[in-house]
C-alpha cells in the first residue's frame, strides 16, 4: 500500500492520525491492524464510506506479521539496461575486473535496446 493511500485513509477518518509530528511521525500496531481489517472490508466489497462507519475491533493474535531484515544493496550499471545488485555483505571486485564483467556483459547483451532486438526472435518465431 502507498503512503499516499495511508495518508488518504487518515484525512478520511478510516485510519488515526500517526504517531508524532511532521517528518518524525511513524504509524503503530493499531495502524497496521486497522489497515488489514480495511483492507479486509474492501475484498469484501465494502465501500469507504461504509467502513468509514463501522467501528472495528483491534485484530487479536490472527495477523501473522513477518519481519524482513533491512540490507543496504550496491547498485551497478554494467551496461545499458544492465544491472547488478549487490548486498552489503558483498566486497566489491576490483576496478578491472568490473571493466571486464562490463565488457562481458555488453558481449553477451548488446549495447542497448536496439541490439537486444536484433538477437530476438520476431513475432512469428523466426529470427
């Protein structure tokens, strides 16, 4: 869900205003199982001017919520339209050795757009 829709939800009354002021505001729990139980009317077809009006009781113990572990990622451009990803556990390699991962890659995939279609098959298959 955007943060654009969880603003819109708040100025709407279906959701309550964050926690804090300004850059420093967060959105707790009670947010989150609001925002589920919202989301839970909406598949059932409810409208927001209908939800807007129920009064939903907190979810109790029946939302699984999964933390993911947050990791910085290194952004490479190998190519045009190339791109490698790295996690921050990972060194990068030396400056030629990337030199020839790139070459490789431009290689392999072409320089561009234009080159990636000439080594497509056309729409009737052939080449």
């Amino acid at each position: 869900m955007s943060r654009r829709t969880v603003r819109y939800y708040v100025q709407e009354g279906l959701l309550p205003a964050p926690h804090g002021v300004g850059r420093g505001n967060h959105y707790g729990r009670e947010h989150l199982d609001r925002l589920l139980a919202v989301k839970a009317m909406q598949e059932k077809g409810w409208s927001l001017e209908r939800i807007r009006g129920e009064s939903v009781p907190p979810a109790e113990g029946n939302v699984t919520v999964t933390l993911v572990p947050r990791e910085a990622w290194v952004r490479l451009t190998v190519a045009p339209g190339i791109e490698i990803h790295l996690g921050s556990g990972r060194r990068l390699p030396p400056p030629g050795r990337l030199a020839e991962l790139a070459a490789t890659c431009r290689e392999l995939f072409g320089d561009g757009p234009e080159s990636a279609e000439a080594g497509s098959p056309s729409k009737d298959g052939k080449e």
